[in-house]
C-alpha cells in the first residue's frame, strides 16, 4: 500500500469526471487501498479517486473517527437513484481544499447504488452524515467539488485565499 498525493484546488485535474469501471478486480482494489491509507494520512473521513489524480469512479469513506463500530466503505460506480427534497446542512471541507469550510445543503436522505470492493451490486440508503458525506465524495467523481456550492461571494472569497498560499 502507499499514500499518494492528494491534490489540491485551484489543480484543474480536480475538475475532470471520473469514467466508470468495468468491474473490481485486483487493481481497483489495491487502490481502495492506497485511497485508504491516503485518506488515513491526512487525517479525513472520505475520499475520491480524482483527489489522487485516478480518474475512475471509485471512493471511500471511514467514519471510525466518530463512531467505532463503522466499517470503511469501499465504493465504485456509485450513483444516486432517489433523493430527498428535504435537506440537511453541515460545515463541509475537504482534503482537496485544505484549511478552509463552508456551510452547504445536501440531500438528507438518499438511496444509492454501487459495486463493493468484491464487485457486488448493491443498493443502500443513507441519512445525515452518511448521505451528505457520500454526495460530496459522488460530487468528486463529476468534477465538482464543494466550493462550487457555496455563494459565489463565498466561493470567491475561498479561491482568492487558496490561491494566495499558492
């Protein structure tokens, strides 16, 4: 396994969708895996391929942090097949946009699909939390990420101060 670079906006590789996957095999998995210890290193709770430069539709999520009983989450071709009008907000940040957060709506509850690390169709819902965190890590995948979310007058602000660190 090895911890790969995560890229940081204002990257434009961060805005390139991501293309499907025929199937999970052994090279999607070993990146699941260095997605993970990736995702561990900095310290996050989710992760998508583009954010290391891998452009195939595949993300992971570990919420251990906040509730041990939670199992990581390995997902490819995840899509979205219903989601509520109702919304939920929260402080939303990134690995991909270190340093900075801003508050944003997302669906409060989903049903999705996807394949899992053993190539199996499955179908979940998700509330809160995991809802929210699954959208943004999907919102990845299409090259968007939460900074396109917020009020331009935000997002301005946001990008004005990323690209002064540069």
């Amino acid at each position: 396994m090895a911890i790969l670079p995560v890229l940081e906006y204002p990257d434009p590789r961060l805005k390139i969708p991501s293309k499907p996957i025929e199937k999970v095999d052994d090279e999607i998995r070993a990146l699941m895996d260095d997605m993970y210890e990736t995702m561990i290193a900095n310290d996050g709770c989710g992760l998508a391929a583009p954010q290391v430069n891998v452009h195939k539709r595949v993300i992971i999520m570990d919420f251990a942090y906040n509730d041990p009983d939670f199992k990581t989450m390995y997902l490819a071709n995840p899509e979205i097949i219903e989601a509520s009008k109702e919304l939920y907000e929260l402080n939303d940040g990134c690995l991909s946009v270190p340093e900075y957060r801003g508050n944003v709506a997302r669906a409060k509850k989903i049903r999705y699909r996807y394949l899992d690390r053993d190539n199996v169709l499955r179908e979940e819902e998700a509330e809160d939390l995991l809802a929210f965190c699954v959208q943004h890590e999907i919102d990845h995948l299409n090259g968007k990420l939460f900074i396109d979310r917020l009020s331009p007058l935000k997002r301005q602000i946001i990008i004005n101060k990323l690209r002064k660190r540069k």
